[in-house]
C-alpha cells in the first residue's frame, strides 16, 4: 500500500470517532478552533535513518535543522505561526553522545530564529537506527486559515520560490557528491515561516500547500480536496540553478509554498510579496472546473508521466 | 547521559526561548492556556520495537492499544480529558500491510472507548524495526490541573490501584513465557482515564502523575518539582498478585495514578473514590518538610536500594 492510501484507509477507519471540534486528516495541518477567534494547528513528521537521511551525508546539526523545519514549513503553509514542539528521538548507542547534542544544537538554532518552544517529547533508545518525530503547534486567526480544499475555479496558480533544488541535491547527496551546494540545501531546507503568515493575511489567496513532495504530487492534493482541476504551463514552472524541469515538477524537499489566488489580485500580490521578500511568486498556471492536472507546453496539452515524490 | 539527564540538559537548553504560554518540561504533559478558564495539554511517546516490545511477544493489536494508552495515561495524569491524537508509524516491509491494519485496529479499538479523535500524524517507511510515536491532546479546566509541583508537607500519598503487574509480567515475557495473565497485563495496561478526571475535580487532590517508571522513582519527580521529602510505609504498598513488593515499589508500567491529598479529607476522597469505581485508593505514606524518599517498616526508616525502571 502506499503511503497515502494507508493514510486514506485509516481516515476512514477513523472516521466513525467523534471529531471533537478538530478538523482533523487531510490537509498540512489539524485545526481546533480554541475561540476568540483563533485555532491552534498540528502537525507531525517523522524522520527515519537510511530513508529520510543518511548519517555520513548530513550531520547532526543539519539534521536538527530539517527535522523542524519540515514542521515549520506544515504550519507556514496554512497561514499560521508556528509557537512550539514536542520532539521524541530515538537513539542508538552511537548517537546517544555527542551525536544528540549537536543534533539538539541545530534543533535550538531554528527554534530561536522563529521564537518556538519546546515543550515536550520522548527518548529512548534504538536498537535500529535514528528515528525522529516532531510534533509542531501553531496557531493562527481563523480567518487567515489557508486550506488546500478552498481553490476555486479560475484562481491563478503560484508557487513562492523556484524548485527542484532539493531535488538535484538529492541526486548530488545519493551519488556521493555531498560537497556540492545543491546537496546543501536538501540537508538546509528554509522553511517559509514568514512567507506564510504574510500569505495567510491576503484574503485572495485562497488555497495552500507546501510543496514537500513534489508539484506534480502535491497540486493534485488542492484538486482532489478542492474538486478542480488544473492547467499548468511547463514553461513557466520557475527551476532552480542546476536543476531540471522534470526534477523541478517531480523532485521533493523543496518546501516552498503552492498557492491559488483570484486571478483579478495574482498580478497585486505577486508585486507585494516581491516588495516584502524581494523574490517573486511566479504564476505557473490556473485552476480549472475539470480535474486532475493538464500540463500544457506553449498553450497546448502534453502528455508526461510526471509523478510526485514519495519516501515510502 | 540518561534519559532524564538529556531531557534536563535539553529543558535547559531551550530555557531560552519563549515559552508562547506553555508550560513546558517538566510534568506529565505541557499546557497551554486558551482562555474561558480551559487549558489545552500535549504529550508524547515513542516505542521502539526491541527495547519497549518484541514483535513475538505482543500482538499488532495489543500494541496499537498500549501505544494508544500509555499517552491517555499522562494526560489522565492531570486531570484531563483526552481529546485528540496524532499518530507517527516507521514501518519495515515486513509490518507494511496485516500487522499494520491489526495495530490501527487496536489504536482504533481504544480511541472509540475513550471518544478520542485521530487528526494527523505520518507513516514512513523504516530500515530498521518498527517505531511508534503518539502525540496526544487534552482539555482540562485549568482549576482542575494537577502538576507534580503542587504537592504539600503533610499531604496522604495515595496509589490508585495495586502495582507490580506489569513488571512481573514482563519477567514472564523475558522468561519466554508469552501466555501468563501478568504478561497479558503487562502488553495491554489500563490508562486510568476516568479516574483521573474525576481526581482532577477533587480539589483536596494536590499533586498527581501516572506510575510509568516504578513508584520508587516516580515519587521522586513528585519530590523535586515540589521541594519536598517522603516516608513511606513499605507494607502500605498494594502488591498485585503475582508480584512482589520490590517489583511493585521498582517496576515500570503499571500506570497507575500517584497522587497527594489533605491529610483529613484524604479518608473521604479514598471512600468517594471506591464507591465510584469499585476499587480502593491506598495511602502509603505521606509528604514531609525534607528531601527524597524515605522508606519505612513499621514506622523505622529502613535501607534499600530500590530505584525505578528505566526504557532508556
């Protein structure tokens, strides 16, 4: 089974539970409205050694990083400021020392740079390799909520930086090239924690997402959620330096925000975010009343086997 | 470094940082004030196949529960209902499908008994065995909060059930003896979730966690959070059947609730609480102006050399 029908098969398993106020699986984040007009958001991702990473490719410290900013990067892409974690580590005998105390370096250096605490977890011992698990909370007005079902027909399609980095990175990381600077940012990945809760403020965006698993995976997600389709000009999809097309609609890790806005304020967003963040959001297609995702080149259909990226 | 030493040096650490409201490290489970006189709380735990259970020894089924529990177990602990949960699964492909849907269905089993929702987690694929990691989600009202700090001098130690069980089950299971009632415990504990709600509303209740790691070791986090000593009457302690007194003072597991009370109401808490539910609360021995535990045998300060269970 794959990851996501597993996922699927226990939502439904699950769905006979009383929901309890949460809107619970099947966007970046859980939501509970707590009143006042807030939510708190949760979210969790688990990290295992030999799939996720490699010891000799990534250090301690580096590892620390992207455990939470994975996490980060789930609360970011609903609009919401990520506020605190609980992190459970599982440790084998060779990692217990100096491994973990670098590890926990790299995990406070974020945490400060966004000013999340740390309010929990677990340790234990591993028999078997590093496992790692981050549980974030974040909270968010509810009105600045993005979720990936609230696409609407028409809406300009826009991702917030360009992408396939991650993914030649890997490819540099998997050959044995872990030097390069492409390997440094799959080990690096900059969650967009600030991009997000600006993001979360414009009410014309009105789907998000953070591209984690590759574009070709995750825009299926809004259209599954949101009942749409989609048009995308391959031309226009914007590729990092060193990357390649296909690597940039089908590599992973890149996590930069995926976003639907009404297409009358794509232009006035776009402008804003590159006057706040001095990057551009750029507009690689738009949102249909069909389904699935239409790749075009130069305005015409084209048929590729692009898939998304999966860990499991 | 052992488990609470890393954990210590992590609280200290991230001290930091801010705290966004929370309550972090350093009881059964973090809080956070949401306003309307409630809180909300959080905790996690990771098992690790090899060091908290042996596929041979325990059921999917049976696992998925005593994930499930050992987490409604903390958020018992103080009081709260539990509300929510997120569950993590590194799976090898030898745990992929059947044993997979057999531990969602004892996750799921207990979750409905105790109306808690499943709103997120993440499932990956593992080169080692299998990991599990729950993040669970209370509600309590904050008057009814009960932390390990909050202990008094004088206060009635109170145990909420016999211990011992679980840990001379897990000498059966060690022993290879799968089939024994004590095993059978061990692989399927009971969180106390009603009763620690209903503790939680007891304002002669001061100080109250769950016994994971052995009363012996326990009673101490009670000891230092609050700045406290103890004397316990060492034939005051319930030994379950089966078990011996050592076991039950230093077993791990049995997660029954450890509380502190009123010295004159602590008679009628104990009467109120086993016309509720059937089962006694046992004094053991009572909160003093010192420092650590000190046990006794018939009144006289006895030598051991007791200590609690350790996963780490």
């Amino acid at each position: 089974m794959t990851e996501f029908g597993f996922i699927e098969t226990i939502r439904r398993r699950f769905a006979d539970l009383p929901s309890n106020a949460f809107e619970g699986i099947g966007d970046d984040c859980a939501v509970l409205p707590v009143g006042g007009g807030e939510s708190l958001l949760f979210t969790s991702d688990l990290l295992t050694e030999g799939v996720h990473f490699l010891r000799a490719a990534t250090s301690a410290r580096e590892l620390g990083g992207k455990a939470l900013a994975v996490n980060l990067s789930d609360i970011a892409a609903m609009g919401a400021r990520p506020v605190a974690t609980l992190l459970s580590l599982a440790l084998p005998a060779d990692a217990a020392g100096r491994w973990a105390e670098e590890f926990m370096e790299g995990y406070h250096a974020l945490s400060a740079r966004y000013g999340v605490a740390l309010v929990g977890g677990d340790t234990t011992r591993s028999e078997g390799g590093i496992t790692i698990n981050v549980t974030a909370i974040g909270r968010c007005a509810d009105r600045c909520i993005k979720r990936r079902s609230d696409a609407r027909a028409g809406d300009t399609i826009l991702v917030a930086g360009v992408l396939g980095a991650s993914g030649a990175g890997l490819r540099d990381l998997l050959a044995g090239r872990y030097d390069t600077s492409l390997a440094a940012l799959h080990r690096n990945p900059e969650p967009q924690v600030d991009e997000g809760q600006w993001l979360g403020e414009r009410e014309e965006v009105h789907a998000m997402m953070d591209l984690s698993d590759g574009l070709a995976s995750d825009l299926g997600h809004i259209l599954d959620r949101s009942g749409l389709g989609a048009e995308v000009e391959t031309a226009r999809i914007p590729v990092a330096e060193g990357a390649d097309l296909r690597t940039a609609a089908c590599g992973g890790e890149d996590y930069k925000l995926l976003l639907t806005a009404a297409p009358d304020a794509a232009g006035r967003l776009a402008a804003d975010f590159a006057a706040r963040f001095g990057t551009p959001l750029y507009p690689i297609g738009r949102i249909t009343a069909g389904s699935g995702v239409k790749w075009l080149r130069d305005g015409e259909p084209v048929a590729l086997d692009w898939q998304g990226f999966s860990h499991y």
